[in-house]
C-alpha cells in the first residue's frame, strides 16, 4: 500500500474518532454545538481520502487487494454516514428538548 494512501487512510480514521467523541461530549453538554468550519474540513478530508484511493486502484494489479481496500473504504463511509446522522440527532434532541 502506497505511503500517501495508508496516511490518508490513518488520518481519516483519526479525524473520524475525534469527530465520534466531540458529538459525544455535545450530547453530555461539554461542547458547544460545532460549525460549518468543522462541515467543511470533514468534506474535505473525504474528497482527499476518495481521491488517494482511486489513484491507489488504477496503480494496483492485484484484484484481491482492490476488494479489501473497497471493502474498508465503505466502511469508513457508512461510518462517516452514521455520525452525520448521530449529530443530527443529537442537535435536533438538544434544540427541542432544551436544558432548564
């Protein structure tokens, strides 16, 4: 596996966890609901993980490998997907079930 891609791959993941345990804390209350900023840089960091990853298949030649890293690319997305709707949740809970 490629340098660029397996850096790519590690800093998604990375970013991912953070993401995971900042809407945790939103929802115990310890952060403030986040920003468009934060919107941004996450689809940034995908636009740059789907681009790492197509160049690393159109270099590859060994088809069993092309199945696993799509397989672990959709993971990272379907996960990716879930915490989009995680915090929409947890923003719609907190905006209409506001703390007295």
């Amino acid at each position: 596996m490629p340098e660029h891609f397996r850096e790519s791959l590690t800093d998604e993941i990375d970013y991912l966890l953070y993401w995971h345990e900042r809407t945790l804390m939103k929802f115990v209350g310890k952060m403030k609901p986040q920003d468009d900023e934060f919107q941004n840089e996450c689809s940034l960091r995908l636009e740059t993980l789907t681009k790492s990853f197509i160049q690393h298949q159109q270099n590859q030649e060994n088809d069993l490998l092309d199945y696993n890293m799509l397989n672990v690319m959709s993971s990272i997305i379907e996960y990716r997907d879930e915490l989009e709707h995680l915090d929409t949740l947890i923003t719609s809970f907190q905006t209409y079930h506001p703390k007295r």
